[in-house]
C-alpha cells in the first residue's frame, strides 16, 4: 500500500507511469497464475480421489487409505510441473480451445505416465492400475471441462448483451478455411464488439452444421433474408478463391439487404493462409464490376519495354500516369513523360521518382518530364530529335464530351492534329512502336470527341503505309475513377447530401479501372504487327443508375430515402448506350482473352494526312456547324445532333475509304 500510495503521489513522467503500470501488470499476471495453479491441483485431487472411489464403489479400502494422499501429493507435483513446461496456467479461460486443451491434455497424460513409471519401478504391485487410467479420463473431464464451461458462460452473456449498440451482430458469407480463421480471429480479439450471428455458405454438406459454436444459417441466395431475420449489421464476404462475377453477387446482395458489406482480399493477399481482422476491407466500387484480373504477357512486355526509350504523351492525365506506372516496371532505358498541364507532370514525375530505389543507381529509369503540346509541331520534333522514342504511346487528347461539343474547334487540334503530329515524327524519327489510346465513343459516333478520335484512329492507319513503325490503336470504354468521370462526380454529389444526377435511367456504359485498361494497352501495343485496331474485352455494360444506387450504399446510406437521384435528361453528344466496334471491323479473338482485334480498311496514307493537316490549318476560320459538317465527310456515321447552316456539298471533298464505315 505504502508503495502503491507513493507512487501515485510521485510519478510524473510518462516513462516512470508506464513502467509502474507494467510492474502492477507483472504481479497480477504472476498471482493470477498462482490462483489458476490451485485451482488445477485441486481439480486434480478431486479427480484422484473420485477414481478410487469408483474403483472401490464408494468404499476405499484400508490399506489405501493411508498412503493415497501421499500418492495424491506425488501426482500433484508431477502434474503442476508439466503444466508449467506446456504453459497450461497461461490461457484466458474465456477463449479456451483447441490450444489450451491440448497443453492440459500433455500435462495430465505426461503426469500420469510418470507416476506410472514411478509405481512400476518402486514395486508397489499392489497398487490398482485401472486408477491410472480412470483417475486421468476425469481430470481431464474436470479441468477441460471448466474451461469450456467458464468459456461458454461468457459466450452466453454476450449473446445476451448482443443486441446492445455496443456489440454488431455480423454475418459472413462462406464457412472454407478464410471464414472459419475469421470466425476464430474475431472469437479470439474482437469479442467486445462482434457477435457473429452465423455463416452463409453452398455446400450442402456443411448445411444445418456448426463451426466453433457458430451455425451455418443456410446457402448464400438467403443473404437478404438472413440480414433482415437476424438484424445484421456487417456481412463480411469471406471467399477470396470465387470468381469476381461471384463476389459481385453477393456484395450486391449485401447492399441490397441495407447492410455494411466489407470483403476478404483476394488469396494473393493472404500471404501465410492466416486471416485476421485487419485484412477485411470495405467493398470498392471496383468491386462491382465483377471483372477477372488480367494476365499479362511479361515477356512481350519486356521485349518491347526493357531498355528502351519510351515516350508517353498525355503523362499527367488519369490513363497516362498509370501507363507511366506500368512502363517504369519493365526498366526502360529512358520514360518521357510529356503532358501540357504542369502540375500534372510534377505530381507524376515525383511518384515515378519516387517508385523507383534510391539504392538504385547504375540501370535506373531516366525519368525527364517533358512540359510540351502535342498541338506544337516544332515543340514535339526538338524532342523526337534529341531522345529518339523506341516506343510512343500517345494518351493525350481532350476527352469530355459536352465539354468538346462547345470547343469543336479545339478537339480537332488536339485529338486529330495533335495525333497527326506525334504519329508521323514517330515515323520520320524511327520509332519501332506507336500506341495510341482510343475510345468506344469513336464507333459511330454522335459526339464531336467521339468523331475526332475515330479520324485518329483513321490517321494512326494511314501512317502505317511505307512505315516501318508499327502502328495501333487501342480502344475501350470507361475507366473507373479517372478525372471527370462519374464516380468521382457521384461521390461529390453525395457528400454533399445529393441529389445524384443521373442523365436517363437506361443509360449503360462499359467500365473497367485505371490499372486494368493501362495494362491492356500495354499488352495490345505488344502484340500488334501494325495497323491493328485492338478492342478491349470491357465485360458486361453497366446501366449509370444502378452505379450510382450502389456507390449511395457503399457511403452508407439508402438511395431514394437518405439521397435522392435525380434524371436530368442526356447531354450534347450522349448515347444511352455505347459499342465497341462497326460491323465493317469483325472484331476477332487475339491470344490474349481480353483483347479483341478489328480489321479495319486501310485508308489512303499521305493523300488523307495531307488533307487533315489543311483541315487543321483552317480549322479556326470554321464555324461549328461547318467543323460538324467536315467531321461527318470524314466520318459517315457520324450522327451528330445539330442544326446545319451549311450544306455537306459545299465544304471540300477529303479522301475518305467509304468501306470502313457504315452509311
């Protein structure tokens, strides 16, 4: 007391504190181990005696009766010995299992074992064997079973207390090797706020069964049910090894039932098989496209990358950066990364800088941030004459839409001009590969954006003619995440309190995330021999309403009731739905599951690119109905929606191949 009140009054450091908190901890430990320890001899005692009497039908002989406690002692010793060397004293007897069972089970057989040696040995033949054998099937009955006895009362209380705003009541969706480890993790360190109400799972074997105490409530189509029944408060997807296809369904059904939904990472993640409940993570937007990981080709890939001088334009941008990313893996002698917008190129510049060992010195990336437009003929030639680009992969173009049906003028010079440039230099300074990025949006196109980049598609074509360079383009839906794009403007929208705006509630698009399509243009700039149109697999389209009920459920709240959505009608340009390819291009398989190629016709080499740079020399003088009208010479399915005020027929005739698109 004298140094427990003296303490109190004299710490003041934090370090003097905490040391005295570890001392009082020490003695508690030590005296609560001296309390279990008496607590197993005398269990063990019971046990003893309790095996003579059953032995001897109540009724101990006389000529046991004085030497059996002296036996009790020697046991006694034995058995507290071995369960200091097995740790038996250590566990917490609310988490008893199969752990601590078996330390108790090595100290009482070793005991016994002992001292049956012991009698052996010593010649007391008199004494009755079957006590060995009695006496240690009920101390093991005895002590396991007030562990497990102690450990259920407590599991009683909580589930009593379950319903408290304290304790989430949580389900998990797959009772394999990943939910049963998580069931026992959360039993074992998050008791205080769990309560894991049962497992969801398919197989019909484990139906109606238990794990560790927890009930297999049924299969994995009552999630909505069970959620409701139970009043769940998190559901936990706990099936890395299933499709992704699968987990959507599920995670989709979670969020349906009004519950927080969280997931399992992939088995990649789980290093040693072990699960704990630091790795459970919130469901991501990605999440719900259900879309299986790419496979790349890394040997293609290094081919074509490794040491070598690789420009990429666009560098700032969402898809560019992340080609940047994906380029600095395969150790290219030099990454140009060009972007017009300066800070954009700062950020990027530092984190490849940054990815990249400071250990290494000899072989690193030459990473040069080039600031330059690819509008700026004279700008781009310096750069090609003094680093000579192997590879060029052009990402830069203007990309919204709505945006670009008021500046028609400023598409054309970015997104056709501006890919007429890189793509010749690329040519006239011998580059072995030019990749341009391209969009679902070129295929008939009603948009301005849309028709400029299905020109430059036409223009990365007609480079091929007595080049060289290989020559390709790459073309896919929407990136997740990407600057501008609709989550990040749903996201906006919702932690403002909404409502969220959608344009007409059958709108789909195609999605896939950032890393996914930049791996695949990769991979398609790999395995093109020249000009290719390739056509990424983008899986399912996704209908804009369902995406944005599901990212409300993700913020936690319910669509309709917390935030609202509103249709506020399509934008300039906008279809309800987009495709991926004409009927001209016959769009067949590659090696690669995810990629598509288009044979596309070719169009007329220098006689086309000579009259899309007098298009673009001009193009300041036209108005936008006039750029519209030109755009529609170049590009037949081009449906814009405007009104003209001047006729097709009076604007200049530019040579277009009437094959390759549809009339």
């Amino acid at each position: 007391m004298f140094e427990f009140g003296g303490v109190v009054k004299l710490l003041g450091t934090k370090t003097e504190r905490k040391d005295f908190s570890q001392r009082i901890a020490r003695r508690l430990f030590e005296r609560r181990r001296i309390v279990v320890m008496a607590v197993h001899a005398f269990l063990w005692c019971a046990s003893f005696l309790c095996a003579f009497l059953l032995r001897f039908d109540g009724h101990i002989p006389t000529k046991y009766s004085g030497s059996i406690i002296s036996w009790m002692i020697l046991l006694m010793v034995f058995r507290v010995a071995f369960g200091w060397l097995f740790n038996a004293y250590e566990g917490m007897w609310r988490y008893a299992g199969a752990p601590e069972l078996f330390a108790l089970t090595k100290t009482t057989l070793c005991a016994s074992l002992v001292l049956l040696l012991y009698v052996y040995f010593s010649g007391y033949n008199s004494f009755p064997r079957s006590i060995f054998i009695v006496e240690t099937l009920l101390a093991l009955v005895f002590v396991g079973g007030l562990r497990i006895l102690v450990r259920q009362s407590f599991e009683l209380f909580r589930v009593v207390n379950a319903n408290s705003e304290k304790v989430k009541r949580l389900l998990i969706v797959g009772a394999g090797d990943t939910g049963v480890s998580l069931a026992r993790e959360v039993q074992k360190s998050q008791r205080a706020q769990y309560h894991i109400v049962g497992f969801l799972d398919d197989d019909e074997r484990k139906s109606q069964g238990r794990v560790h105490g927890v009930p297999i409530l049924g299969g994995t189509d009552a999630i909505e049910t069970m959620a409701k029944r139970h009043a769940i408060d998190e559901l936990v997807v706990a099936i890395p090894s299933a499709s992704p296809k699968l987990i959507r369904a599920f995670v989709q059904r979670g969020l349906k039932s009004g519950v927080q939904t969280k997931m399992i990472p992939g088995l990649a993640s789980l290093m040693d098989g072990r699960m704990t409940v630091n790795q459970i993570r919130d469901v991501a937007i990605q999440d719900l496209l259900g879309r299986d990981p790419v496979q790349l080709d890394e040997r293609v890939l290094s081919t074509m990358l490794k040491d070598k001088v690789v420009l990429v334009t666009g560098a700032g941008g969402s898809i560019g950066s992340e080609l940047c990313r994906q380029v600095l893996r395969f150790a290219p002698e030099a990454l140009l990364c060009l972007e017009q917008a300066e800070n954009a190129l700062f950020d990027i510049d530092r984190e490849l800088k940054a990815l990249q060992s400071p250990a290494v010195v000899n072989g690193a990336t030459r990473i040069l941030p080039l600031v330059a437009d690819v509008c700026d003929r004279k700008r781009l030639e310096e750069i090609f004459r003094e680093f000579r680009p192997s590879v060029v992969i052009h990402a830069a173009a203007h990309k919204h839409v709505p945006m670009m049906e008021l500046n028609p003028g400023e598409a054309i010079k970015n997104n056709i001009l501006g890919t007429s440039n890189v793509a010749t230099l690329s040519s006239a300074y011998g580059a072995e590969r030019f990749v341009m990025v391209s969009t679902d949006k070129a295929v008939n196109p009603t948009s301005v954006m849309g028709c400029t980049k299905r020109v430059a598609e036409k223009v990365v074509r007609s480079c091929q003619e007595n080049s060289s360079t290989c020559y390709v383009s790459v073309r896919f839906g929407n990136v997740l995440g990407s600057n501008g794009s609709v989550i990040p403007l749903f996201k906006e929208q919702i932690a403002k309190g909404g409502p969220v705006t959608v344009t007409h509630p059958e709108m789909t698009r195609y999605f896939m995330t950032i890393p996914e399509a930049s791996q695949l243009v990769l991979q398609a700039g790999a395995i093109g021999e020249g000009g290719e149109i390739f056509i990424l697999d983008m899986g399912e389209p996704v209908r804009i309403l369902d995406l944005a009920e599901s990212l409300i459920r993700l913020s936690g709240f319910k669509p309709y009731d917390d935030i609202d959505i509103e249709f506020v009608g399509m934008r300039p340009g906008e279809k309800i739905y987009e495709e991926l390819s004409t009927e001209h291009e016959q769009a067949e398989k590659t090696k690669h599951p995810k990629i598509f190629i288009g044979r596309a016709g070719q169009d007329r080499g220098k006689e086309f690119l000579s009259a899309i740079q007098d298009f673009g020399t001009g193009v300041d003088e036209l108005s936008s109905s006039e750029i519209r009208e030109m755009l529609q010479k170049l590009v037949p399915s081009f449906s814009p929606i405007w009104q003209a005020s001047h006729t097709i027929s009076s604007l200049p005739t530019l040579p277009v191949n009437s094959s390759d698109e549809a009339t």
